[in-house]
C-alpha cells in the first residue's frame, strides 16, 4: 500500500462568530502549481490586486466544496463568485488556507541544554592593576 499525497484540508471557523458554521474544503497544491504561483507573484511584483486575483484563482481551483449560500442558492465555486462574497468571509477563507497550506512548522525544541552555568564564568572579573616597579 502506497502513500497518497493528495491531501484536503477541511477548514472550520469556530473562533469566530459571525462564520460558525462556514466549512471550506480544498486540496493542497501540487508543487507545480506553488512554483507557478510564486512565478507569478514575483512577476506581477506591487500589484496587489493581480496579486490577490491569482490567489483567488489557485484557491477557486483547489476549492473541493463550501457551504457558502447567497439567498439560499449555493455559490459557485469561481473567481466571480468570490470576488462577490463579503470582504471578511474571503479575507478568513484565504488566510486560513493558507496557514494550512504554506505554513512552516516552528522550530525544533533543543535536543539539549546549556547545562548548568561554569563556576570560571560566575567569578567577577576585573581589570588587573597596573604592576608596581620594585
């Protein structure tokens, strides 16, 4: 049996309250479609809005379902359809795949400590007087 290394990620909003019940499920990107994207970043340089449209595009791309609803119709799985959605609803869909997504883990914990402090480095020290001639 083989490893599968397509993953999805289920995105739950339970910390805050104006999105409880707000499910997101997406895949993760393929290496390809990372390097593509940070081709692209680097390429569209200040222009935060290409830049943020391309996000948008690799996240609708990825998008497996929501449960988002407009008037009791589902909405689309696009660009359009999320260019449309509430500024704050996006902003968290976003920023919450991509800390799933693209987040590195933190650093390890040390293998071991400092031990304990040397005796030599707790001896005050002071600058030697000058020597006297006999």
């Amino acid at each position: 049996m083989g490893f599968d290394g397509k993953k999805t990620l289920h995105l739950t909003f339970v910390d805050d309250p104006d999105l409880k019940g707000l499910e997101v499920t997406v895949r993760r990107p393929s290496f390809g479609q990372v390097l593509k994207a940070t081709k692209r970043s680097e390429e569209l340089g200040d222009d935060d809005a290409a830049t943020t449209r391309a996000t948008a595009e690799l996240l609708c791309e990825l998008l497996v379902e929501w449960n988002l609803e407009e008037d009791g119709k589902p909405v689309p799985h696009d660009v359009d359809a999320l260019y449309d959605l509430d500024y704050s609803v996006v902003k968290a869909i976003i920023s919450a795949w991509e800390e799933n997504t693209f987040r590195v883990s933190g650093p390890k914990e040390p293998s071991s400590d400092d031990g304990p402090q040397s005796v030599v480095a707790s001896i005050p020290m002071e600058p030697l007087s000058e020597s006297r001639a006999s």
